[in-house]
C-alpha cells in the first residue's frame, strides 16, 4: 500500500507536475498553479477526475463557466474540452484512467487499435456495460473473425492430422 497527504506533496508547479503513481490502469498526478494560472483549453483521451485540494478555479467547460473552492470534485468525459485558471494559489489532484480507453478514443487510424483483432472483441463486450449500447460494428468483425479462425483451424487440422497421434 502507498499513500499520500496531499495538502503536503512537494510538487513544483504547472510546468513539472508530481506523479504521484501511474500504472497501466490509472495515473494521480498532483499540480500547483499559481494565482492566475492555468491550464488552457484542452482535452484527454481518458476520464478526468479534478479534485480542487487548496485554493479557488475558474472551469469552462461544455460552454459553461463556474468558480470552484477548496473539496471540490470535478470529472469531465473523455475527449470534454475545457480549461481551468486558477483565481487562488491553488493545487489539484488529477487522476485519469485509460482502463475504458476504447477504439473510438484513441486517435484515428492508430493502427495498433484498428488492426488488432482483440480491440473488436473486447469493444464487443465492453459497449454495452459501458456505454449501455452495442456496437454492431464490433460483434460483426468479431464473428466474422470467430468464424475465419474457426475454418482456419479447421484447414491447418485437415492438413495436419496424419501426424497428429491418437492415443486414446
């Protein structure tokens, strides 16, 4: 177990925030920003959690503009554009989790997503937990790649079963 207090991490600004852990499924990362500050508009690929541990920022976001103090927490949807300026010497914690990174998210034509067979599949049976819908694009490449695999096996099994002993 680790832990952290975070009113007390050294941390030395905006331009070198303190990461506090990342691992593949989520990443903290502590950020001071001083008076007037901020971080301009802008988006991630992941689910953003904003946590507004000292001070006082303004947030745009969705076309809409607050002012949020100290124990406020903020999220924002992957991709969301926003921007946050700080009114007070300020610190955030932001924590963001690739963990529901999809093929849609990713930058297009990453061809490491679209040409990965195991994205479909995965894809197939994480949309509707997620996002409460199906993807039919994805349950299609995914039979379609069920039943490739299949007649494949089926060919290498046909080609090969004279050398295949059968001990039973």
């Amino acid at each position: 177990m680790d832990r952290w207090h975070i009113p007390s991490v050294e941390a030395a600004g905006r331009r070198e925030p303190r990461v506090l852990f990342s691992t593949p499924e989520c990443r903290a990362v502590v950020i001071d920003l001083r008076a007037g500050e901020g971080l301009g508009e802008h988006s991630v690929h992941e689910r953003a959690v904003v946590e507004v541990v000292t001070g006082s920022v303004r947030v745009t976001a969705s076309g809409t503009e607050m002012t949020c103090g100290g124990g406020t927490l903020l999220t924002f949807d992957p991709q969301e554009r926003h921007a946050i300026s700080a009114v007070d010497d300020t610190r955030l914690l932001l924590m963001l989790s690739p963990i529901i990174w999809t093929a849609k998210v990713v930058p297009a034509g990453s061809p490491f997503l679209v040409y990965n067979p195991v994205t479909y599949i995965i894809d197939a049976a994480r949309t509707p937990l997620l996002a409460g819908g199906t993807d039919y694009m994805s349950v299609l490449v995914s039979a379609i790649l069920a039943v490739a695999g299949s007649i494949a096996a089926y060919l290498l099994y046909r080609r090969t079963e004279h050398r295949i002993p059968y001990w039973l």
